[in-house]
C-alpha cells in the first residue's frame, strides 16, 4: 500500500467529482421550470449523489492524512 499515492488519487476524484457536480447542474437548471422538469428532477438527484460520493471520498482523504 502507498498511502500517499492513494490521498493523492482520491484527491484528484474528490476535485473531479466537484467539477461533474456543477456541469450537472447547470444542464439541470436548464431543464428546472420547463416542460421538461422531469429531466431537471432526474438530474437534481443526480447532484445529490455526487455530492455523496464526494463526501465519502473526502472522509477517506481525511482518514489517510
């Protein structure tokens, strides 16, 4: 086991997790009030997932810091 190039990586997927998060929703908000709310609603969720996940990672970070 390499700790440090294990942080390093989830590091770089918590970065990459946040920047997918906003593309998300900026196509969600596109979306959000329109006939097509649905997709926007499914998106949404989406976010909530990610922003999952990141927090996951970020307690592994922390727990190899």
């Amino acid at each position: 086991m390499n700790r440090g190039s294990d942080h390093a990586e989830l590091a770089t997927l918590r970065s990459q997790l946040t920047e997918l998060t906003e593309r998300v929703v900026i196509v969600a908000e596109r979306y959000d009030g329109t006939p097509d709310s649905a997709i926007a609603s499914d998106l949404f969720t989406v976010e909530r997932q990610l922003v999952s996940a990141r927090r996951a990672i970020e307690r592994a970070v922390r727990a190899l810091a």
